[in-house]
C-alpha cells in the first residue's frame, strides 16, 4: 500500500482511502469509509485476460490489442465504458482497439527472449 503515491485520500472529503485491493499504484477497489467514493458498481469488467495473446474479453466479446500491459487493458475497458454511453458499435471499438497505436514516445517496444514487451 505504500506503493500509491497518488489516490490516498478522497477527493471530495480529504479522508484517507480504504482499498480492498489494487493492482499498481492506485488502481484498484476502493472506497471512502467518509462519503462511500468509489463504492460503485461495475460498469464493465475486463475477462479473459491474455496478455501473451494481447486480447480480452467484455462480456462475450473479445478485443486484440497492440499490447500486452495490464496498464492498457484498465484504460480500454474505460474507453469501451465511455463508448457504450453514447452507443457506439461494438465492432467499432474492436476495430480502433485493434489498431491503436501510441505515437509520443511512450510504450515503446523492445524484444526480451525474442517476445515483444513494450514499456
């Protein structure tokens, strides 16, 4: 718990936030015990997560990816929250999934074992 420098406390009450769990840094399940903040149903929830693969599932849909972070796979499936507010195709979202690449310098690919990684 150490490990989140940000996401310790809540931003409407200043009170220090509980987690049930994280994965890195502070992404996670969480809840203020002062005003319940993040105590919210999910909305859409990633499975079958195949980082070799570089897919996953919502639902019985499957997405391919271009990488293989499970950093990624949280910002998708919020992509693919937001998405499905306003109704757009899923096989639209599949197809800008599946060919989205990141263009500033950041998730670089670099090969270890002759495997793709990127960082």
């Amino acid at each position: 718990m150490k490990e989140a420098g940000e996401g310790k406390f809540c931003p409407f009450c200043n009170t220090r936030i509980e987690y049930e769990y994280y994965q890195y840094s502070h992404i996670g399940k969480f809840k203020c015990p002062n005003c319940n903040y993040g105590d919210n149903e999910i909305y859409k929830q990633a499975s079958h997560v195949n980082l070799k693969n570089r897919s996953f599932q919502i639902g019985s849909t499957t997405y391919q990816i271009k990488f293989n972070s499970i950093y990624n796979i949280y910002n998708f499936v919020a992509v693919i929250s937001c998405c499905s507010l306003y109704n757009i195709e899923t096989k639209n979202l599949q197809k800008a999934l599946a060919s989205f690449q990141l263009n500033n310098g950041r998730l670089e690919e670099i090969e270890i074992n002759r495997h793709p990684y990127y960082h």
